[in-house]
C-alpha cells in the first residue's frame, strides 16, 4: 500500500496498467469485429455468409464480381469526386461562417448559430421530396453538382460551430498583428488564421468527406442514371 | 427614415466584412433547407398527398387539388386520433436517452483510459475511431447479417455456449435492443473525440494543485474533471439528442420496412407516410415539424439550464 502512495504522479502500478490495456482490447476489439465481420465474409463467395463462424471456402469471386461485372470503378469515381467536392466546398464555406461569427460581432451572429443548430433538427428524411422538386427546377438532378450542394447543405452546420470553437481558442492578438501589418480581414483570415487552424481544419474535413461518402438516402434518390451510381447506393439497391 | 437608412448605411460599412463571409452558408441553407422547410409547413396545413397534387403524367399536367385545413392535421396527430404519434414518441424518447446516456458515459470512459500515457496509444485511439469511418448504412447492414437468426454470428457463438439462439429482430423488445447497440457502437467514437479534445484542453496544473491538496483520483475527477468538460459537454450531449432523435438510417435499416413494428421511431414513420402506400404528404410534413418543434422546446430549455448552472457556479 505504502509503494503506491509513494508513486510519482502519472506512474501506475502493474495491475492498473494491465487492466488499463485489457479495457482498450476488449473495446477495441468490439469496435473492430462488425468490420472485419464484413470482409469475412465478403471473402467466402457467395453463399459464406450462411456459415458464418467456419473457417473454409475462402474464394475473391465477390469481389471479382463487382470489380468485373458491374462499373464499380465509376461509381467510386463519382463517391470520390462528390465527397471531395462536398468537402472542399463544405469546408471552405463553414470556415469563413466561422470565423465570422467567432471573431466580429455583426447583427445577426446569434440568429445564424441557432439557425445552425436548428438546420441538424429538421429529419432530412421528411426533407426529400421537397429537395428533390427544387433540384429538378434547378436542373441540378443526377449531377454531381446537386449531390455536392446537398451534402455541404448537411455537414456545414456542424463544421461551422467545431471551427467557430476552434477559432476562437486562437488568440485575437494575431488577428490584430495582421490588421496592423496591413491586411485586409480576408487576409488575415487566409494567411493567419487557416493555417494555425489547421488541426481544427482536418476534423471538419473528415466529418464532411465520412459524412458524403456514406450517405444513401440521396444518392439513391437524385443520382438516377446508372454511371451516377455511388458504391454505397447501389448497395442499398442490392440488399 | 432618414436615420433609418444612415444607420443601415452605416451599419453596413461596419459590417459587410462579416456578411460577405458568412453569405455563402446563408444562401446555401435559405435554399437548401429553407425552402424545403417552408414547404413543409406549407404542406402540413394542407390535405395533400399522392392522390391530389399536381403530377405530369406524359404530356398531360394534372393540376394539384389539395385544400387548405388549418391546424387540423396538428389536431389529428396531437388529440391521438391519429394513433400512432405518442407511443412513437415515447419510444424515441427513450430510444434517444439511452442511446445518448451510454454514448456520453462510454465515450467519456474511453477517453479518460485514452488520456494517459502508455503504449499503443495511437494505435488505440485509431482502432477506436474506426466505427465513426464506417458509413452508417454499411455497418447496419453487417449488424443485420450478425443478427441474423438462422445465420448471424452471434446466434453461432450463443448455441456454441450452448444457449438457445435468439430471435434479434423478430421480437420488438429485442429490435429495439439490437437498434440501440448499433446506435452505441456507430456513436461512441464521435464522443469519445469529442470529450478526449476536452481532457487535452484540461490544463495539467488543475490536476497537480488538487493532487497537492490532498484530493483523492475520484474526487478529482468530480472536481476538476466533470467541471473543465462542462462546455464540451454541453455541445455534444445537445448534438447528440438532436443526431439520435433523427437518426433515420440505423433504425430504418436495421429493422427494415418490416414495418408497423412498434421499434419505429418518429422520423422513420413520418419518413413511411410520405413513402409508403398512399403518399400521405402532409401528415408526413406535420410529423416532420413536430418533431422540429420538440427539438427546438427541448433546445431552448437546455441552453436556458446550462446558462442558469453556469450563472450559480
């Protein structure tokens, strides 16, 4: 008992660290079965999935499948132009929003954080239809165009109030240097700002690209024509 | 008037910076969300649905003849004629409490075994993270071949053990239960990023000077810990009731349109009215802005609380 109240702060003993990493196996574990569970069983052809805890029949006829008889390769093309489009797109906008309303008080800031936050309440489900007709009025159906300006739609309210977080952590004083040194505040935000938030940057970045690349709903409905598929929708179509 | 267009003039010239910056994400939502949204207020005072609005069928326009009934949808839906809307509203509420309920505790778990130094740390936090990287819809899919009753994985391991297998997703008890692990595992990673973002913040004397004053690991933990998440806390735990409350895939996918299950929750019905059978349109739109409207009571309610706490502190 004496030994380890002795111990130097941030020093544990053998059983606490032992108990330490079985608590992060066990959960890691958990966290990593599903997914390998998929591969699993995507490698044991067909029917596979049917024996789910024998080790035979291991075949790639899945995979040559997809790979060889649908567009596969299309449609991750377009999964990938969308979601960097959204992204780019997504984060560019949510961080000028950002740093807007971190570091200028303008009328209207705090209406436009509630609108934010009450753009994540309305379900996007019920959302649909009426996106749909005013995509089709906007001509911007089964285009890459449309699913961008859709998901940017879905992912920019979160990432403008993680930025607007992480903005203001940096210290106004720099802002102040820029403004000193002659730059306009467009400059200040470029040059200064965007590269030290660039930590807070790749966050939202991975937010925004997981959120487009996984989404189904959307896909699904606008992007109709078979080229336009993404890898996730026509997943959907299949199960 | 005059002094009315000065002081937006002058307003303005102040200001435009500002609004020139956030200018984009205002247009982008008026649009995209706005006007979707208007509609669906609109609509949610009508009677529409598949049967009378205006459709193009071919070369023929067949005009819409949907009317204009006031709040009495509303009334349908909130005096239970309608019959579905307060046992799905109980369910999603408790569906969304204890999903956020063992996020929070989960993910603040795992960040504080992920805040200290030892081996394999990335290697942790990476393997932890990897849910979140997994689109919703594809790991609901893996879930439903893990439940499966004849097939799944856990049924194997359960007769291995020598238990009797389970029917996950035939019982509406046991849907919901399955509903709510999925949920957890595809949701803890975010909190655990979350609140571990919170902890580094933590400055590291806090934790020495009560270490000094004699203050036991718990009482640390309630006292300095609890107290430095309070604003992360309070972010998350908001988003992640407004995420769940919505969260359309999980429950969607995995129970699946083997509907009228009493698992649903309130977005994925209003999401099979407007879908399913005969398009009913505006019970589908007033559902929709019931359900803002509980998220926005909810979050006016929660922001006023916090506020008070932080006042008394």
């Amino acid at each position: 008992m004496t030994s380890t109240t002795h111990r130097p702060r941030g020093e544990r003993s053998r059983a606490a660290s032992a108990g330490l990493h079985t608590a992060l196996i066990i959960a890691s574990a958990v966290a990593l079965f599903p997914v390998l569970f998929v591969v699993f069983v995507s490698l044991r052809g067909r029917d596979g999935w049917q024996e789910p805890t024998r080790f035979v029949g291991f075949s790639v006829d899945n995979y040559t499948h997809i790979l060889g008889e649908t567009k596969f390769l299309t449609w991750f093309g377009n999964s990938v132009i969308v979601a960097l489009g959204a992204t780019v797109l997504g984060v560019l906008v949510a961080a000028t929003a950002g740093y807007a309303v971190s570091r200028m008080r303008f009328p209207g800031h705090r209406p436009l954080m509630w609108t934010f936050l009450v753009v994540q309440m309305f379900p996007m489900a019920v959302l649909i239809v009426p996106l749909y007709n005013l995509l089709g009025q906007l001509e911007l159906l089964d285009s890459y165009a449309g699913l961008i300006v859709t998901y940017c739609s879905v992912s920019v309210p979160f990432c403008a109030w993680m930025l607007k977080g992480y903005f203001d952590t940096i210290p106004a004083e720099i802002d102040e240097a820029g403004r000193v040194d002659g730059l306009t505040p467009f400059g200040t935000f470029w040059r200064l700002i965007l590269p030290l938030a660039r930590p807070g940057l790749a966050v939202t970045a991975f937010y925004s690209f997981i959120t487009a690349w996984g989404e189904v709903a959307f896909a699904s409905q606008f992007m109709s024509s078979e080229e336009h598929y993404t890898p996730v929708s026509y997943t959907h179509r299949c199960v | 008037m005059a002094t009315v267009v000065t002081r937006v003039r002058r307003s303005f010239g102040t200001h435009w910076y500002a609004w020139a910056m956030v200018l984009p994400v205002v247009v982008v939502l008026g649009v995209l969300v706005g006007y979707p949204l208007g509609r669906g207020v609109y609509l949610s005072f009508t009677d529409a649905n598949e049967a009378n609005v205006g459709r193009t069928i071919g070369v023929n326009h067949i005009p819409s003849t949907y009317r204009f009934v006031g709040l009495d949808n509303y009334w349908k839906v909130l005096s239970g004629q309608e019959g579905h809307f307060y046992s799905r509203l109980t369910w999603t509420v408790v569906w969304t409490a204890s999903c956020v309920v063992l996020h929070y505790a989960i993910g603040l778990g795992l960040a504080l075994l992920l805040n200290r130094k030892m081996r394999f740390r990335t290697l942790y936090r990476v393997l932890l993270v990897l849910p979140w990287a997994v689109p919703a819809f594809v790991a609901t899919f893996s879930w439903r071949l893990m439940f499966n009753e004849k097939y799944g994985v856990l049924n194997s391991f359960l007769t291995t053990l020598g238990l009797d297998p389970v029917d996950w997703l035939g019982d509406s008890f046991l849907q919901k239960v399955s509903a709510v692990a999925v949920n957890v595992w595809l949701g803890v990673p975010f909190m655990m990023v979350a609140i571990l973002g919170g902890l580094q913040a933590i400055p590291a004397e806090l934790h020495e000077a009560a270490e000094m004053d004699g203050a036991s690991p718990w009482q640390r933990f309630r006292h300095v810990t609890l107290p430095g998440l309070r604003s992360v806390s309070g972010t998350v735990i908001l988003l992640g009731v407004i995420w769940t409350f919505n969260m359309f895939q999980v429950v969607y996918l995995l129970i699946g349109a083997g509907a009228s299950s009493e698992s649903e929750i309130l977005v994925t019905y209003s999401y099979r009215l407007a879908f399913q059978g005969i398009r009913d349109y505006a019970g589908s739109a007033t559902y929709g802005i019931l359900i803002l409207s509980l998220l926005l009571v909810f979050a006016v309610f929660y922001r006023r609380t916090l506020a008070r706490q932080e006042a008394s502190r």
